[in-house]
C-alpha cells in the first residue's frame, strides 16, 4: 500500500483511490471531473494538522475543495469564504447534523471557516461536501 507521509514518491493519482477503498475516493474525483471539468493536483503537505499527499481541485483560478486520502477513508477540506457564507447559512438546516456541527464548531479566520470534513463511505457527509463544493462554484446545492 502507498506510504502517503513518504514525501520522496509522489503518488499516482490511481494508487491513492485503493487507500480510501470501496470506491470512494474515485467515485468523488469523477463527479469533480464531470461536473465541474475541475483539473486536480497531486501535492505534499507538511502542516502538522494533515500532513501528506493530497490531491487539490481547482476551477477558473479558484480552489473548489483539497481531498486527504487516509486509509478506509478521506477528509475533504471545503473553504467557506465570505462569498459563500450567506448561502452556506441559508444550506445548513437541509445538511447533515455532523456538517452543521462541523460548520458551527469551524473557528472562523480571515473571514473564512476552513471545514475538514471526514468522509467514509457515500453517505449523507460526501452528499453534503458535494452540496458546499457546488455552492463555491455559485450553483445552489
């Protein structure tokens, strides 16, 4: 299995989809793909919070979301900027309870709330970070 803290071998975009496993991982990266024609990034990160390889999609210049991948599972790391506050508040009660707790227990800096969503299977978390992910590409989720 790929060592994601080893920062000597970048990973192949396909190795990291078996490490999330159940098809998750390649499941999100395609509806990116699809929906969005969002070009990824395959970078290391150092910070102490996710250190690793990570994998960013970006649109028109802008980010759209950063995915950890960890074994069995991923964190999607979505920023709510004070573009999209407005319409994150007005989503908040269709979303889940784990994503409004997240949301309101994200510390705000610089105006925006950096939320690091652990998703582990295709459940109502990978439906809300999908739901947060349109909003920043100014289509309602």
């Amino acid at each position: 299995m790929i060592d994601i803290q080893d920062r000597r071998r970048q990973p192949a975009l396909e190795e990291l989809f078996p490490l999330v496993g159940g098809g998750l991982l390649e499941g999100f990266h395609r509806h990116l793909k699809d929906t969005y024609l969002a070009p990824h990034s395959i970078q290391y990160s150092g910070c102490s919070g996710m250190p690793g390889w990570n994998i960013q999609y970006r649109k028109s210049g802008r980010a759209l979301c950063r995915v950890y991948p960890r074994e069995g599972y991923m964190v999607v790391l979505v920023v709510i900027g004070p573009k999209e506050r407005e319409g994150a508040e007005a989503l908040l009660p269709a979303l889940s309870a784990p994503m409004r707790d997240l949301y309101h227990n994200t510390q705000e800096g610089m105006g925006q709330k950096w939320l690091m969503a652990e998703v582990g299977d295709e459940g109502p978390m990978l439906e809300d970070v999908k739901r947060l992910i349109a909003l920043r590409r100014g289509k309602a989720g």
